[in-house]
C-alpha cells in the first residue's frame, strides 16, 4: 500500500479519474494522491460530466467502457462545453488496443491514450507530461504565420480573424509547426510533440494533418500547411 501524502498549502493539480472497476480506481487514485494530486472519482458518465462541471479538474482520466454514457460520449460533451472543455487534458484508459478505437478517441480530442492492463507508474508518466505540455503552451505568446495566427494559451486558432474549429491533437500538431514557420518537421517529431510517450503510428500524424488542412481549406488558407516529399510537413507563409 503506498502512503498517501497530505495535502499542502499549494494548490496542486485536480485530476477526476473515471473508471468503473472500483479495483482500478483505487490504484489509480492512490499512485495520484502519492505524488501529490488532488482527485475526484466518478464510477459512470453521468456522474463524470456532473464532476467536470462542478470540480473543473485539470486532468481528465477517463475509461472507453461505462456504464450508460460511456467514455467516448463523455468526452464529445467535455470538448464541446467550450472554455475549459476545450483546454483540459483528457487521457482515455481502453481494454481493447485496436488501432480504430485509438483514432477514434484521438479525432474525439483525446490528448493520449493508455491500453489496459496498464503499469500505474507509466499512467502517471503520462498524466504529468499532458500537463507539462499544457503549461509550455501557456507560457508562450501568439504565434503568427501569415493571415494565421495561434494562441497557445487560449487554445485558439484563427485565420484572417475566423476562428478554426480543432481537436486539442489539431491545435497542437499547428502549434508546433507555427513554432518554427518553414522547418520541415518529421512525422516523429509531430507525433512526439503532440503525443508524447504515446505509441501511436507515425500515420496517425497524415490523419490528423488531412483533418486541419481540411480546416484551413475552409478559410482559403490550406497552402499553409505544406507536404515535405520524404521529410514531412512545414508551415509555409503567403
């Protein structure tokens, strides 16, 4: 049994840990609460939306398989609830490795994804790099490539002042290529940046980049986002 440490005068990061499997959530909450963040639980999606709502965590850990609404629904109304909705991290726990369920919780705005039975220390690994990749993005100012423009903080987007509808992986992929404007990134380096630690296929990149350049057809700007033959992809200007 790993001991749990009190709680300090600092404000600490809130997770909400969403499993029904009470065995798990128990581990779950303890390796969390050992290295020092708050938590709530929720057993089944209705619950959790009502704890996202109330608690606003900064950290959603969130199981596929619920009772009722399950996971995948659950995170639809996060992303679509706006504000917070849109900027916290959200890891989705999954029995099954199939690779569509993959892409299909990551196109929903899954920030990472962790297949049971999972090690508790490699959870917590992630949890603390989907924060430390939300505070990076914080810290920097406006990115500006051409009519497109990237706010890291807000989570936003915008061309030419319209604002670009992304999923948190979209917006990171834009994020780290309006980074360095007309370096060829390769889809490791794309894949590592928004999904760190993860062991998604290098390919989840093209289909995650087909879906913003698609986005940013819908504002006349799609010859931003460039093919690099045999490299990548960059961030091209007018």
């Amino acid at each position: 049994m790993l001991p749990v440490v009190p709680p300090s005068h600092t404000v600490t990061p809130l997770v909400l840990v969403v499993e029904d499997e009470p065995e798990i959530a128990d581990i779950v909450e303890q390796y969390l609460r050992h290295e020092n963040f708050r938590v709530e639980r929720a057993a089944d999606g209705l619950q959790a939306v009502q704890l996202f709502r109330s608690a606003q965590p900064n950290l959603v850990i969130l199981d596929v398989m619920l009772p009722g609404q399950n996971g995948l629904d659950v995170l639809r109304h996060i992303r679509s609830s706006g504000g917070l909705g849109r900027q916290v991290g959200v890891i989705m726990l999954t029995a099954r490795a199939e690779e569509v369920d993959q892409l299909l919780g990551l196109e929903l705005g899954a920030d990472d994804y962790v297949v049971k039975p999972f090690r508790p220390r490699e959870l917590i690994a992630r949890v603390r790099a989907v924060l430390r990749r939300s505070q990076q993005s914080a810290e920097i100012g406006p990115l500006r490539v051409g009519p497109l423009e990237v706010l890291p903080e807000q989570v936003t987007a915008r061309v030419a002042g319209n604002r670009l509808e992304l999923t948190p992986t979209e917006f990171r992929l834009l994020e780290c290529l309006a980074r360095s404007p007309g370096r060829a990134f390769s889809r490791q380096e794309l894949l590592e940046y928004a999904l760190p630690g993860s062991n998604a296929l290098e390919r989840v990149v093209d289909s995650h980049l087909l879906h913003l350049r698609q986005k940013l057809a819908r504002q006349g700007a799609s010859h931003l986002l460039q093919t690099v033959r045999g490299v990548g992809y960059r961030l091209g200007g007018d």
